[in-house]
C-alpha cells in the first residue's frame, strides 16, 4: 500500500528536485501539489511545479494559492533561484494548467480524504496556515508534517536570525507551529556543508546520464553561483531535496529531539526566527514566568539535528536514475 504525500510549495531549482525525488518514489502516492508565493510569484511556481511533473511522466493535480503572505510584503528569491525559478534556461511551458481550486481548500480536503497523509511544506507555510485556519481539525488527520524550514540554533540564510521560507511570512510559520501539526522540523543548515553536492557528486549525478539527471543539475546551476556568494561555499545545496529525503526516509535524520518550537514575529532583528527551546530552558521554574505566553501557546515539535548524508546522496541519485 502506497503512503500519500500532500506536497506544498514554491517551485523553484531545490524543489524541482524534491518533487521528483517524490514523484519517483515507488511507494509514495503524490495526491496533490499546492503552489504558494515564495522563492518565484504563485503562477511561475506552478508552471515550474507541472513542468517537473511532466518530466517524471506524472499527472498529479497541481493547485495554485495563496499570491502573497498574510501581513508581510511579498519578497521573492529570484536573486537565488534565476528570473523563472529554474536557472533562467527557458524550459518550456507545460502542457497542462493548474486545477480550478484554491490550493487552500485542496489542502483541506486532500487531508480529510487522507488520514495519516504526509505533509511536506517547501515553502512559506500560508496556503497551510490558511488551511488550518479555515479548518483546524485538519492538523489531527496529519500523520506527518515534514516542514523545510527554520535555521534552529544558528544562523539563517536571509538575515542572521531567519531562514527565508520562515521569514517571507513568519505569521503563518507561528500558526502551523501552534496548530498541533505533527511537525518535524528540518532547517536549512542541514543542506550545507558535506550535505551539498560537491564537484564529484555533479559528476556522479550527471553520469547517471537520464534527462531528469540533467535537468536537477542544470536548474540549479544559478542556484549554485547564488549560494557561493552567500556562503562562501562551492557546490550545490538542496534544502528541499534533503528534507523530502526525510519525509521518504525517516531514518536519514540521525540526530532528532522534541522540543517547543516557536517564531518569532514582532521584531524587525530577528524576524521569522524558528526559536526552539533545546536545553529546555523553558521547564526550568526560574524561567517558566519568561516563558509563559510560549508555553501557553507553543507546541513541541521534532528537530533534525544530522542527517546521514551518504544515504541522503544515494537517494537523491536513485530517484533520477532510469
């Protein structure tokens, strides 16, 4: 029997990626895939989200959402991503257009039609704070909610404090943090490092010799110059991938812990900061006045701490074999 993935996000290189890797899985049933403004504008996502689609031979409803945060202005990562989302490479249109529906109520009802469904949120998290708004018991039908997002206990990759999906619309990231999600947590920090395809890795996966090997390399070429410049570090980094690579694999996070999890809103420092309570700082009877109104409203959630990047590589170049 097949597990159903309910996959949300903001098309650009890293998630192409992720959504093949999912698409490809043989024992996952991709039910639908929600589009929402974040790294390119909602319509460019959504073609970028059938064009994948169509190169993995997959017709899986693609629905487009929510055009711009709850309270915030609207900031796209095209600086990272290219112009179109995909390296500026002029992939052409898809043959299909998104579905009818709102994104918002394909969440919903996806998930009520699917009990134990997986949730995984490659974006801003407003289509699902939009869900979960409208029908909050939605939360109790998620077996998993796998959320790339956050930069827990470090620093983030837009401002110091803050990973981009998380900051592009830190309300809702607190909404689903609070809304009883079974949520596991994987930050953007988990994709650096050893994690990123280094120059051997490229060479690997271009070997590998299919269109989809080629496409994942070639998509995130702009990517790849992007994070150079924002890191210092050469290579490919593929915070979607490594997430969906969780979500199809629970045993890739090596290193997991519960804790409160919440984000941070009101200041402009640190705005969309994921704040997780690791020492459990907050049960301590000296702090717990501090922390009242998180614990009131906070939930604990699961962090990745480490994954195991050999078995993370592996799977990334199983899904774009033949």
């Amino acid at each position: 029997m097949p597990r159903t993935f309910l996959i949300d996000t903001d098309t650009a290189s890293d998630d192409a990626v992720a959504l093949i890797m999912a698409l490809r899985a043989p024992d996952v049933d991709v039910r639908a895939i929600t589009i929402v403004a974040g790294n390119v504008p909602v319509a460019q996502a959504a073609r970028n989200a059938l064009y994948t689609a169509e190169l993995c031979g997959s017709d899986v409803p693609v629905y487009a959402g929510a055009q711009h945060p709850l309270l915030r202005e609207y900031m796209h990562a095209e600086w990272f991503h290219g112009k179109d989302g995909l390296g500026d490479h002029n992939y052409p249109a898809p043959r299909r257009a998104p579905e009818a529906a709102h994104a918002v109520e394909a969440i919903i009802e996806t998930i009520r039609a699917h009990p134990g469904i997986t949730l995984v949120t490659l974006g801003p998290l407003t289509n699902v704070a939009l869900a979960l708004a409208r029908a909050p018991e939605i939360a109790a039908n998620v077996g998993r909610a796998v959320v790339m997002g956050g930069a827990p206990c470090c620093e983030g990759n837009v401002t110091p404090a803050a990973e981009y999906n998380i900051w592009v619309d830190p309300e809702a990231a607190r909404m689903v943090a609070r809304s009883g999600l079974p949520i596991e947590l994987v930050g953007w920090q988990l994709c650096r490092g050893a994690a990123a395809l280094d120059s051997a890795d490229i060479e690997r996966v271009v070997s590998i010799g299919t269109p989809l090997a080629h496409f994942a390399i070639e998509c995130n070429s702009t990517a790849m110059a992007a994070y150079r410049v924002q890191t210092g570090e050469t290579g490919i980094s593929l915070p979607d991938p490594v997430a969906m690579s969780i979500a199809l694999d629970p045993s890739i996070c090596t290193q997991a812990s519960m804790h409160y999890l919440d984000v941070e809103t009101a200041s402009d420092l640190t705005r969309g900061m994921t704040v997780v309570d690791r020492l459990d700082i907050a049960g301590n009877d000296r702090n717990r006045a501090i922390w009242k109104q998180a614990l009131d409203g906070g939930r604990k959630a699961r962090i990745c701490w480490a994954i195991d990047v050999p078995r993370w590589k592996q799977r990334l170049c199983a899904a774009l074999g033949g």
